[in-house]
C-alpha cells in the first residue's frame, strides 16, 4: 500500500505559479479497507507523535524562523494559492454553496496579505512553553514550579476556511505542537497547496515536515478515525458550523475544545447615543457577515430613540431586518422589515440578515439574551456605567463587550496573533484560543533527599 503522506514535493511554484504533490498519491477511502484506513491514519498520527517531541524541544528562535519561512513562502507563491483557491470557489458556484460559505472559502491578495502580517505577528509574540506559571518552596525545602508545556499533538477539524490552515498551523507550531489538518472537501485544493508550503518551509529551517499533517485525501473515513485516535491524537478542535461541531463532540474519543456558533447579541440602552449605535451596527453586521463574531440579534430599550437611525443605516447597507411586532410598528412606513419568530432569535445567520426586538428594560435583554446565546459574544451600548456594569456581571458569555463592535472578538484583534478558534465552552480555554491555550501545564518539583514522612 502506497504510503499514507510522503513529504510533500513543490514544484517551481515561484517560477510557473503551480503546486505538485501536494496532496500524496494515496489511495483513496474508497479503495482502502476499513483496516487499511485506520492504519494509514495512525501512521499519520505516530509520526506527528515523532514530530512533537522535536517541536516540544525546538526554542523560541528556531520556531519563528520557521514562521517567518512560511510568511515569505506564502508571499512567494501567492499565484499558485490563489489559482488553487480559485478552482475551489468555482466549484462551490457549481454546487449552489451558499455567499457566506463562499465568503468564507475565499482567498485574495489582501485575505493572504493578512495571513502572512498574522505570522509574523505571531513570530513576535513570547514563547508560552516554560512560561511558569507559579511556583514556590515548601516548608520542608521541595521547590514547586508549574510550567506551560505543549499539548503534544493537536487535531483540527474544519471546513471551507482556508485561512484556518494556516492560523492553525503557525499557533501550534509557535506553541511546540504537532498538526493533524482536516480541512474539508470544499477546500480540498487550496489546502493541499497551503499544507505543502507549509511543510516545505518547517524543512527549509530544519524542522520536521511532519508537525503538520493532513487526512483531507481519506475523506470523512478519515476524519472519523482522527476523531477515534485517542492515545494518538491529545485534543481535538473543531471549528465550523453547529452539524460540524456537535458531530466532532458526539463521535470523538480523543478529547475536545468546542469551538461554538455564533449568535451574537448587541443591546441599545436607553442611554446609547445614536452616532456610536449606528457606527458599531454597521461595523458589527456588514463588515463580513459570515464570520461568528457578527452580531444576529439587536435588542433595543423602548426609551431609546435611535432605532430610525439604526435601522435606516442597515437597511441602506442591504441588511434585512427580521422584527418583532413593537419594533415593526415603530418602524412602520419608514423602514422595510419582515416579521420574525423563534428560528429567529436563534438563528446565526452569517448573512445580511439581522433579528430585532425591542425591550423594556436592560432585565429583560439579559432574560433574552440568557434564553437564545451560544455563549460566544454579547454587547451592550450605554452611558450608564452601572447598567455596563451590570452587563458585564450577568452575561455569561465567552466575551462581553461594552461600546464597541463585536468584531473585536478575535485572536489578531484582542493580540493573540491568531486564534485556533474561540471555545465557548468552559473547561480549559474559553474565548479566542491563541498560543498559551495550545498548551498544558506540569509540576516540576525538585528536591535534595526530602521523603514523605
């Protein structure tokens, strides 16, 4: 049976602008018994195994050689990423996905641009393996550090977001980790050309091509024994919409973060001036709607009088607005709306559409907000601290924001560098995921003879 990933061969991508041997000539799920998958997956796994134990060792100055490698080979062969990106985003056309979807999936010089100012931001930030965390002597002379080491080897599952390939890859390269990638069908070409980039460039600075991975060529078959590669494989991240994630968390034995959906809330207080709403409104919903930190539903105080002016702006910028009874007649003749209901306030959109409802009070935005978040992001707008401070005190969310957009949910934005996701779960990591939340912690304890009495 033919090797199950080989490194990667490049062909003159600077010269000509095209990729070769990007994805290994492997057999596919099709063509392989279910024993014969689960073998070339493990293989993949072991030697991503091999492959952390030298990142695990590699300092600080060797990883971000290897980071800045990288950036400069993304900016070298751009022409053929985006010629590989481009037979992805036509084939979406072809199969009716959706503009969001689209949105997402596509890459451009600006979007690479930005991959690469993210790498070397990263490259710029402090190692976080042998940060200690505390640390102290004991009484009977023991010295107790706790200290952030690498995860080992880290799993992600995702679909349609090229960029996330990279992200993923530098923050777990930057952290000592080794990458298992399953980038998805719909992306299959643009991450075969990423993934052997980004191999090259670890062994151009002579670290192992093996750190980072793919099981894009197994399919689905292949994901399914990524997820069951417990021992093998030490978490696992999904990161894409709800069937996605909730499919990695009910199907996998190897521990996972659940990255989570999106449906953002802003709430207008009545104290909210109308310049600020209107430009965080617009900021938060238009600026790319297919990501999970735009805001879904609008909550308006009925005391408030910039609703017009809200609503007016979105409008003009194409926005639909899903409304409930007292905001339609408030708006009535001024505004085009259409009714919402329940799928509504629960519906993370990732589109030019945004639910609005109008409260009495700032109790009863929280009692909504409480009832339909995910757990991702909420805002308020006001110039009243102690309605902020309240906010902040009764919104249990991963972030919650006050007087700005939602946008700012990010790993880039908030100085992560990048973010493998943002978890809008509790245990470990919660929010953005940047490079201290790739890595775990031991106790180094050292002594001169002491026993336990």
């Amino acid at each position: 049976m033919t090797e199950a990933l080989t490194p990667h061969a490049v062909s003159d991508a600077a010269t000509t602008g095209t990729l070769s041997g990007a994805v290994p000539p492997a057999e596919t799920p099709e063509s392989l018994a279910p024993q014969e998958l689960e073998a070339a997956v493990h293989a993949i796994a072991d030697r991503s195994r091999k492959a952390a134990r030298r990142m695990a060792q590699a300092n600080r100055a060797w990883k971000d050689s290897a980071l800045r490698a990288i950036a400069d080979a993304l900016v070298e062969r751009q022409a053929a990423v985006l010629a590989a990106n481009a037979k992805d985003v036509e084939a979406g056309r072809a199969n009716g996905t959706s503009k969001a979807l689209l949105d997402r999936l596509t890459l451009n010089p600006a979007r690479i641009e930005g991959l690469v100012a993210a790498l070397e931001n990263l490259a710029g930030l402090p190692d976080p393996v042998g940060n200690v965390v505390r640390g102290q002597t004991l009484p009977n002379g023991l010295r107790l550090r706790q200290v952030n080491v690498p995860m080992g080897v880290v799993a992600a599952i995702y679909e349609a977001r090229p960029n996330v390939t990279v992200d993923i890859a530098g923050l777990a390269l930057k952290s000592g980790n080794a990458v298992i990638l399953r980038g998805g069908s719909a992306a299959a070409h643009t991450n075969a050309a990423l993934v052997s980039i980004l191999r090259e460039a670890l062994e151009s600075v002579g670290l192992p091509a093996d750190a980072v991975q793919t099981v894009d060529q197994f399919g689905r078959d292949g994901a399914n024994v990524l997820m069951r590669a417990r021992g093998r494989v030490d978490v696992l991240i999904p990161r894409g919409g709800r069937d996605l994630i909730q499919t990695v968390v009910n199907n996998s034995s190897v521990p996972v973060i659940e990255t989570g959906e999106g449906n953002v809330h802003i709430f207008i207080d009545e104290s909210a001036g109308e310049e600020m709403a209107v430009e965080i409104l617009l900021n938060a919903k238009t600026q790319r709607p297919s990501v999970c930190n735009t805001v879904e539903t609008l909550l308006v105080h009925s005391g408030s009088t910039v609703l017009p002016a809200v609503a007016s702006a979105l409008r003009s910028a194409g926005v639909t607005l899903h409304v409930d009874a007292r905001v339609a007649k408030a708006l009535a003749g001024t505004v085009e709306t259409v009714p919402a209901d329940d799928d509504d306030w629960a519906t993370e959109y990732m589109d030019l559409d945004l639910a609005v409802a109008m409260v009495d009070d700032l109790d009863a935005a929280v009692s909504h907000i409480r009832k339909w978040t995910t757990g991702h992001t909420e805002a308020i707008l006001t110039n009243n601290l102690a309605n902020a401070e309240k906010f902040i005190a009764e919104i249990d969310s991963a972030a919650v924001i006050v007087n700005a957009s939602t946008r700012f949910t990010d790993g880039g934005e908030l100085g992560l560098g990048a973010e493998v996701g943002i978890s809008t779960q509790k245990l470990h990591a919660r929010g953005p995921m940047g490079l201290t939340e790739l890595t775990t912690t031991k106790w180094i304890v050292q002594g001169e003879g002491q026993v336990r009495a």
